[in-house]
C-alpha cells in the first residue's frame, strides 16, 4: 500500500506535532495507516457510496484521540491522507463541516491527477513519517 497526502494534511500534521498535547499524533498514524492491506483500512464511516475508491472518515485513538479523512483507491493499492484534526485539546474540534469534506474530496481527486502530493515513507527504525513531493520522489 503506498501512502499520499495533500499539502493541507501535512501543514495540520506538523503544526499539531509540535503541540505537547499531541505528542503521540505521529506514532498512532504509523500504527493504523504503515504496513496495511486495503481490507485493514476499510473501517471507519464512508462518506461516499464507491467499493473502488471509499472516501473514509476515521477515528484514531479512541473518543479524545484525532479524526482522519482519507480516500482509499483499491485499484491502485493507494492511500490519499486529505486531513487530520484532535478530537480534544487546545486544537480539538468535533467535526468538519459537510463542505470541507466536499471541498477535500474534491481537491484530492485533483491533486492525484495532477499529480500534487506527497509520499510517505518511514525512516530507518520505523518511527518518523518522511514527507517526500511527488514529483522530487
């Protein structure tokens, strides 16, 4: 499975890693997302209808941990990170509103055709994301 993510998921990520409060962000998105088969990632609630391509909406770390949104292309063993935000703390809110999930399913679908994203490795002992631009990788 490789992972992708738009430019907005990795500025939300980053600011919220520097965060104390969301100290352990990085390693629950290592956990559920690295080294997946696409039946693994299926969970969470659907935001669309596809079986090829199910736009996913998923809670990470129980009530108060984050909430990720992520569309999974099956055909092409790709995984698309569109956004991430903490359920609680000093950045926490419920929920997105239905217009940023239109927005960001939208955006991801042109992102992929263009090509503007990210890749996501691992590093050496497994425990930082490496984001690398598409078309540097």
């Amino acid at each position: 499975m490789e992972l992708y993510c738009l430019e907005d998921f990795k500025v939300e990520f980053e600011k919220l890693k520097s965060k104390k409060s969301y100290k352990t962000i990085e390693q629950e998105l290592i956990g559920y997302f690295f080294g997946k088969t696409p039946e693994q990632l299926y969970s969470g609630t659907r935001l669309n209808h596809s079986v090829d391509a199910p736009y996913i909406k998923k809670r990470l770390s129980g009530r108060g941990g984050y909430r990720v949104y992520f569309l999974l292309v099956i055909k092409n063993d790709s995984l698309y990170l569109m956004f991430i935000h903490p359920k609680t703390g000093p950045q926490g809110s419920d929920n997105i509103t239905d217009e940023s999930k239109a927005y960001l399913y939208k955006k991801v679908l042109a992102c992929i055709q263009s090509k503007d994203l990210y890749k996501l490795t691992l590093d050496k002992p497994n425990t930082k994301i490496q984001f690398d631009r598409l078309d540097s990788v």
